[in-house]
C-alpha cells in the first residue's frame, strides 16, 4: 500500500518545477522594479506575503482542528492540508524582503518618538466624516510644530477633551485630530519599535516553524511505522499549538497589517484574519482534492462525502468571516471614535476603493451564500459548483489583501481617498504575486511529489475511505 496514492507522472509531478521557475522570475523582476519605486515595490510585495501566508496558517489550522477533535472522517484529505502547512516555514525567508523595506511600510518606523507630524488624518474629521484636506506625509507643516514644539503651553477645555490652544494660537479642528492621532501613537510607542518588532516576527516564525514541521513529521513518520503512536503525539501538541497559532497570528496581523495605519485599531483584527485564513485554506483544499481525485492519485480515498463535509466547512467559515467582518464594521460605526473609523474612511469614501469593498460584499459572501448553502451544489453535478465557489473565494481572498494593504499606500503618500489614482494597479502586483506564490508552491508541490498524498499509515483510514457506508 506504501507505493499507492503516489503522484509518479503527469502535471503535479512537474508542478513544483514550474512553480520555481515562476518564483525566482517573479522575485527577479519584482527586485529590480524596487529600484524603481521602492515604496511601491514594498506594499506589493507586502500583499503578495499576506495571501499566501495566510492561506499557509488556514491550512494548519485545519490540520490541527482535526487532531483536537480526533476526525476520522478526514484522513483521506489531511495530508493536503499537511502540504501546504508543511511550507510555512519558507515564510521565514520570504519575510526578508520586509524587513529590508520596514521604512517604506510602516509610517511609524524610525520617528514614532516624534508622530505628530506625519500621521494627521487625510480624510478629515472621522467623527463629524467632514474632509479637512491632506497632510503633508513627509514632513512637519509650521503649524504642526508648533504643536509638537508647544505642548507644554496646551490649553486644556474647562471638561476635559482634546487640547483647544497651542501657544496662543486655537486651533481648527484639523488640528486638534492631529494632536488627537499623536496622543494615540504616542501611547504604542513602547510596542511599535524597532528590536520589539522583529524579536516578535523571529518568536512567530520559530513558533509556526516548529508547529508545522513536527506535524508534519509526525503524519509521514506515521506512513512507515503504521503506529496510533505518532496519531497521539499529533494530538498531544494539537491544544497549545492551536493557542499559539491563535495568539501568533493576532499579533502578526498587527504588526504587518494593522500598523500600515498606526492610529488605527480593532480588538476583532486578528480573528478576522483567521476567519479569512480559514476559508482560503478550505477553498484550496476543495480545488486541489478535487484535482487529485480527477487525476486518479486518490483513487477511491476521497469521496463525495468528503467534499460534502468539505463544502460545509467552507460555507460554515465564509459566514464566520462574514460576520467578524460586519461585526467589526458595525461596532467601529456606531461608535464612532476617530481612531476607531480612519479604516473605513479610506475604503468607503467617496472614491474608488468603494467599488472594490462592495465587490468584496457581494462576491466574497452573498454570491458564495447563496451558491454553497445548496445540498446539491456540494455532493451532486460532479462538485462543479462546490468548484466554482471555492475558485471565487480564493479570488476574493486575493481582492481582500489588497484591499486591506494597498489603500494605506495612497494614504502614505498623500493622495485623497477620493482621487481616482487612489486606486493604481500596478505591474509590481502581479510579479510579487509570482514570485512569493511560486517559492511557497514550489515546496508545497515538492512535498506533494516526494509524499503519499493520502496518509497511507494512519489506522482510521478505512474508516475515512468508507466514510460513506460509515
């Protein structure tokens, strides 16, 4: 049975090859436009990491939910998931490039001792969603450093509130949301610094490393021995690598995403990147089980049951991340805070970016609803339509980084949220794609050609096989 489910000829057995090529073209050509345009390169490039290495964490999270819940029924499809976890630790690597880049990104990095001056709201006043104008991104207007130079001559409100003199001048309300932003800033100072930030990123890549690597180990060690032993060591590491993946994941999404607008904050951040980790992780596994049991390497392992249970998975997590997603949008809302409500200003304001955020309404959640919620769509008509969601959600996954990232490009470099050049595809975008893409497939397909695509030792996989007489 050790020389079943092997892939020994045809398109996956090339796969990782070509992959490779694609990256080391794909990192070539993003490089040298960093020469170009830096700070363009570095956003890009950013968006490109997001998508793949959150499709890497869905996809351990996946694995590990089946350890924590002792499944038989998804041995048979397991070990594609184990595929795309097993390269996270590549991530490691790919995270060089921004690192190298930390000053084009974050607008914190290197002055936020000093923030006042270059993080005042362009959209104008969140709390009243009257524009004010832009602020100079690069360096401090006359009136600015006066209030930064002068913060000692603050005129306090009789009640309390946001300072209402500065040096004998009053201040516009520009003004004061400037000084309210620095306030903000000033109170992260002590997490959003230099040594902090990267001794963070280095406890997040050893801790995904090592959670990926033994399970993994323990899946293909399993192949050979035959033994409930590596099942159990699996299962014995699955609870706290799951809060540790919990907790690494948060904090990452801050530190890489969240801080591309430092003023801003969301308690629910972090579960919304897992919630889309999740659904992008179960779309691919649709798509490339799918593909492997057309192609005859799984021969009668994967079942309609399987997709039938996987197309519940999707849909149950794609509500999930809709709802995080609402919830977070509504609370912000309705509170109203102008720390709180800068995000949204930027991507539904009068401008482009409102195109792409009701895109991301429609395509990502109601067109997906509606097509996945269906019996039929999941266990009949050949899975074509459980395809097709899961293709449309990988889609919009690739739309929502973007739009997560790139919008705090044009806010950095001044361009009103309302300019149509808000919104500028970029030849950068596609070949970060390519290059971060084709590195982290390349190891995922290499794994896929050297490994069982089933879990041919594991002692429940009769059970998996026969989940539909089960």
């Amino acid at each position: 049975m050790s020389n079943e489910y092997r892939i020994t000829a045809g398109p996956f057995a090339s796969a990782w090859k070509i992959c490779a090529g694609l990256g080391v073209v794909g990192l070539g050509a993003s490089l040298a436009g960093m020469g170009v345009d830096a700070k363009r390169f570095a956003f890009s490039y950013l968006f490109a990491f997001a998508v793949f290495l959150t499709l890497a964490i869905g996809s351990t999270f996946f694995v590990l939910l089946q350890h924590l819940t002792n499944a038989g029924w998804s041995v048979s499809v397991r070990r594609i998931a184990e595929f795309f976890m097993s390269a996270l630790p590549v991530f490691a690597l790919l995270f060089l490039p921004i690192a190298l880049n930390t000053g084009n990104l974050f607008p914190w990095w290197g002055d936020h001792h000093a923030p006042a001056a270059h993080h005042a709201p362009a959209h104008g006043n969140p709390a009243t969603h009257e524009p004010t104008g832009h602020a100079d991104t690069t360096a401090p207007t006359p009136q600015h450093g006066a209030v930064a130079a002068a913060a000692d001559e603050v005129t306090q409100p009789e009640h309390g509130g946001p300072a209402q003199h500065v040096a004998g001048h009053r201040l516009t309300q520009s003004e004061i949301d400037h000084h309210l932003h620095a306030e903000v800033l000033a109170s992260k100072t002590w997490y959003l610094s230099v040594g902090f930030f990267f001794a963070r990123a280095l406890a997040y890549f050893l801790i995904w490393g090592f959670i990926s690597w033994r399970l993994f180990k323990n899946s293909t060690d399993q192949d050979k021995t035959r033994s409930l032993t590596e099942t159990a060591k699996s299962q014995a590491l699955a609870p706290a690598a799951t809060a540790l993946m919990g907790l690494t994941t948060t904090f990452a999404a801050f530190d890489w995403l969240m801080s591309l607008l430092p003023t801003w904050y969301s308690t629910i951040f972090g579960v919304w990147i897992f919630a889309g980790s999740m659904v992008v992780g179960l779309a691919v596994l649709n798509l490339v089980a799918y593909a492997l049991r057309a192609s005859g390497i799984t021969g009668k392992a994967i079942t309609t049951e399987h997709f039938h249970d996987l197309g519940k998975l999707l849909f149950g997590f794609n509500v999930f991340w809709a709802y995080i997603s609402f919830s977070q949008f509504f609370l912000i809302w309705y509170a109203s805070i102008p720390e709180e409500t800068s995000f949204f200003h930027i991507r539904w304001g009068n401008g482009p970016w409102v195109g792409v955020s009701l895109s991301i309404v429609f395509l990502h959640f109601l067109v997906p609803f509606l097509l996945l919620i269906s019996r039929n769509t999941k266990r009949y008509f050949g899975q074509k339509g459980l395809m097709a969601g899961a293709a449309l959600l990988i889609v919009m996954h690739v739309v929502e980084m973007y739009w997560l990232v790139m919008p705090n490009l044009a806010e950095q470099r001044g361009i009103s949220a309302g300019a149509s050049e808000a919104l500028s595809l970029h030849w950068l975008d596609l070949t970060c794609l390519l290059g971060v893409g084709g590195v982290y497939l390349a190891a995922v397909f290499y794994r896929m050609a050297t490994n069982p695509t089933v879990p041919v030792g594991d002692p429940r996989l009769g059970r998996s096989v026969h989940l539909d007489n089960a």
